[in-house]
C-alpha cells in the first residue's frame, strides 16, 4: 500500500523511525517520483507521521511542565 513497512501493524514507529520516515516521504513527494494512484496514499501516510509526532513532542512538553513543578509523573507510550 506504499508504506515503508516500518509502521508493522501493532506498535507504532519510534519518535525518530517516524521522524526519519516522514523526511524520507517528504523528499519522495517534493520530488515528484510517485505515481498519481499513490501521492494520495503516502500524503495520507505523511500526516499520520506528522500527527506522532507532534503527540509525542506535546507529552514530552507535558512532563518537563511537570517536572519544572517538581512533580515526576510516570512516562506512558499512550
């Protein structure tokens, strides 16, 4: 389906996997070098991996908020 395989289904990519991928599909589309049946596809792709990893920089904003308060609460991969 275009996918790069490294998003197996189950257990999303790390930060910097998806990080990596979504430069990697950047450059693919600014390139021009896909097929049309498939810019869609990946552009929908592209935005998955821009929404982790705008979630995972919030929840790690999130926990320094609450270690300035000196307040530790425990990491989740949620």
């Amino acid at each position: 389906m275009g996918t790069t395989g490294k998003a197996a289904a189950g257990k999303p990519p790390s930060y910097e996997a998806a990080l990596a991928e979504l430069e990697q599909l950047v450059a693919k589309l600014e390139a021009g070098d896909l097929p049309l049946d498939q810019l869609l596809s990946q552009y929908q792709r592209g935005a998955d991996l821009l929404k982790l990893c705008r979630d995972r920089l919030a929840s790690v904003e999130e926990q320094v908020k609450l270690l300035d308060q000196g307040v530790l609460k425990p990491w989740s991969d949620s």
